[in-house]
C-alpha cells in the first residue's frame, strides 16, 4: 500500500494484510531489515518520518504507529473503523467513552488525547453512560442486549437484554437508584439499581410511543422521564410507576438534569428552517445550563444559547466532520465539547472560549 523514502537513501515499502514494513537499498535489494506490526492495530496504510530516525505508521485500522525497525513501535493514536455513536463523558475527571459498530469501546482523556484503555465488547455499541458517580459504565447495544461493568477494571456486573432491537439511549437516574434503557421496540425499560450499581431488577416498562426510541432525560428529582422518538413525538412518564403523564401542568414546570431531547420548547430553535426532523441527530445541555450544543446530517457541530425557545434562533455553527455528527457532549467543567462523526469514524474536541 505504501512505498516511502527515507532521507538517508533506503526506501521502505509497506504491505497489506501481512503487516510488514522492509527496508531496501538503493539498487533494490533488500538490507535484511523489517519489523511487523501486531495484529490489532492492522495493515501498512501509509508511511512518513517523524523526528530523526523515527517512522510514523498510519494502518487499515485507523491507528497511527511511531518507532523504528531495530526497535518496537507503539501505538500513539488508536482509532475507531466503523460508525461512531456511543459517548459518554465521566461525570468529574477528564475522561470519556466512545463505542462504535466496530465493537470496541475506548476510554479518552481529554487533556492527553489519548486512550486510557481499550475494550472488545463483541458486537456494535450503539449507547453508553456512566453512573452518578462515575465508579460504573452502562453499554447499549444494537442487538437488544445491554451489561454494566466497572469503569476501572472493566469487570462486568451485570447482563441484561431487552429485545432484539437496537438501543438508542440508556441513562442512570441523578440519585444512582434506576436505570432507564430506550429501545427501538418503542418501550422504555425501568431497572431498579442496588448493591452500589451492580444489580438491577426491573420494575416495568413504559408503553405509548409508536416509534422507536431516540433520546430520554431524567428530572432533576430522578421521578420522572422524557422521551423522544423516531415519529418526533415527546411524552413524559412516572419512572416509578412507568405510567405516562398527561397531566401537562406537572410535566411544564419540571427541570431536567440534562436534555438531550431534540423536540420541546426549550430547544424549538435549534431546528432550521424547513427540516425533516431527521436533520438534527443529537443535543446535549452544558452543566452550567448556558448553551446546547447540536450536531446534524451535514457534519456541523452548532451551539445556541439556552434555551433556544424563538425559531430560527441565533447561533455559531463549525465543521470539521465529513460525515453526520452521531452525538455531542460537554466536559464537567463545560470548558470543552466532544462530537462523535458517523462514517468518517473521528472524534473531536472543541475549545469553549
């Protein structure tokens, strides 16, 4: 795939699916030097020199790669290789999830912009959180099944599955006592949380909805839900009860403790002019409650001032994705934003200033 020349005379050239890097002189001929590289970072995509007599790797598998052929090389940016729709930011240090189609899951810190570990979940993740105190992860996946392990060893709790259709949001209530899982069989399923996030009993599921489930918030009082779903309709339930709400007088004066619904009032404004409902993908609310931030179909991340009640409200819209923006989320501290691109399988985080 790659054919490179270094500086001092020699060529390297880089194969497929072998995973080899060889040196050659300047005749052709082979100097008897070559490295290989392990099998999960992927194939030889492309080869450039760093700094002195250090070489950079980029492979099939979106990794980049930095060493020299007499000695290891090590992995300094690790990737994902298909669509890109779990994130979930550690509610107090600086760390987050991405999850993807590709079945890996990655731990991020923010302020290396590396990854802290690396986790194969066996199937395409498709939703993830964390718990209140951030000790326990939450992994949704698009089979119906979703299981909890702890955010430092990775040791998994527990296993559930709820339906055989994708998950599109899963979410701990702000007290740690219930879980709240959205499917794409149109339930929202209710898990009553004990034992310090490590067992789970459900009590219900709320019924009503006849289109699958795309986004659910908590109240800040951890008794009631939103939700939003694919025929862009919102209802509220009673999570203890799974009854919905519909009395509208307890449901307008509630307070969230996030919104990453995209229909109501509070965030009317964020749909441009003659959308389908389909073209605004994702919404997150920062921690201070000052902006929301949404990420479309055409590869923008925009922020608006919260909330965003009067059509067509005034905002600041970036690229930087090629694909459509899976999902967005503020740091603890509000002070950076990360979005996730679909197909275009990168990560960025964005400088609030």
């Amino acid at each position: 795939f790659s054919i490179f020349s270094m500086n001092y005379g020699t060529f390297l050239s880089g194969g497929g699916r072998d995973r080899r890097i060889v040196e050659w002189d300047h005749a052709l001929s082979r100097t008897g030097r070559e490295a290989k590289l392990p099998e999960q970072t992927g194939g030889v995509r492309a080869l450039a020199q760093g700094k002195g007599s250090m070489l950079l790797v980029g492979t099939t598998k979106n990794c980049i790669l930095q060493g020299t052929l007499s000695l290891n090389f090590s992995l300094i940016v690790q990737g994902h290789t298909e669509e890109i729709w779990a994130l979930a930011v550690h509610p107090s240090q600086s760390q987050f999830i991405s999850g993807g189609h590709d079945h890996f899951i990655h731990m991020w810190d923010t302020m290396s912009h590396s990854v802290v570990w690396s986790k194969d979940i066996g199937e395409a993740v498709q939703s993830a959180c964390f718990s209140p105190d951030g000790s326990v992860l939450a992994l949704a996946t698009s089979s119906g099944r979703w299981s909890v392990l702890d955010a430092t060893t990775r040791q998994v709790y527990s296993m559930h599955a709820d339906g055989n259709e994708v998950i599109d949001c899963i979410r701990f209530s702000p007290d740690g006592r219930f879980l709240a899982v959205g499917s794409h069989d149109n339930y929202i399923y209710v898990y009553q949380v004990d034992d310090e996030c490590k067992k789970y009993n459900r009590i219900g599921r709320c019924m009503g909805h006849s289109s699958f489930i795309t986004h659910l918030d908590w109240s800040e009082d951890s008794t009631y839900i939103q939700t939003s779903s694919g025929d862009y309709e919102l209802l509220y339930w009673n999570a203890g009860v799974c009854r919905q709400v519909s009395n509208m007088s307890i449901a307008r004066d509630l307070k969230w403790q996030t919104q990453t619904c995209t229909i109501g009032f509070s965030v009317l404004g964020i749909w441009p002019e003659n959308a389908d409902g389909s073209d605004v993908n994702t919404c997150s609310r920062s921690h201070n409650q000052k902006l929301i931030a949404t990420g479309d179909d055409f590869g923008k991340v925009n922020i608006y001032s919260f909330p965003a009640c009067q059509p067509k409200s005034p905002h600041h819209s970036y690229g930087g994705h090629s694909s459509h923006v899976t999902n967005v989320d503020f740091t603890p501290d509000d002070t950076r934003l990360i979005s996730l691109g679909g197909r275009d399988c990168s990560i960025m985080q964005w400088a609030l200033t």
